[in-house]
C-alpha cells in the first residue's frame, strides 16, 4: 500500500491505494484501490483506477464517507471508489 491507509471500524477492512509492482518495474504504472481485513491482512477486494502519473496520490490520506465511498486526493483531482465487497477475481 503506498497511501496512508484508513481503518473503517463498521467494515473491519483497511482501504489504501496500491500500484502493481510487477507493472511498475517495467515502467508502467497502474493504480488500484484496496480493501484488506485487518484482522487476516488479506486483500479482500482491489479496483483499478488508473493508469499514469496522474493517478499517484503521492502518500495522501484516503476519506471514507458514510456510504462505503472511498475518495482519494491524485495529483490530477479526486479518485471516488465505492465499496462494492466483490471478491477478488
């Protein structure tokens, strides 16, 4: 996870931006949201959101409203993910 991370008591997952390392070693850099279970540390589910430079959120806090919306500061605006507890395929 390369942002600060943010704890959601109601959902007991740890949300976070995350880019592929494998991608990102060959110059291609693609963002994703993540969900981990704080108590396992498994990534529960993950979403692209982009790809570029446009997409770094440059170690920024995640906001986590009310209805499960993750909203996270990127060097070009704000990134909006929903919760949508699909597992990983």
């Amino acid at each position: 996870m390369r942002s600060v991370p943010v704890l959601s008591a109601s959902t007991g997952l740890i949300y976070g931006s995350a880019q592929d390392p494998g991608l990102a070693a060959g110059g291609t850099y693609v963002w994703y949201t993540e969900a981990i279970d704080f108590g396992t540390g498994k990534t529960v589910w993950k979403k692209r959101v982009g790809a570029g430079g446009s997409y770094n959120d440059v170690g920024m806090i995640l906001s986590l409203g009310p209805d499960g919306t993750l909203y996270d500061s990127v060097r070009d605006g704000v990134v909006a993910v929903k919760d949508s507890r699909e597992p990983l395929s």
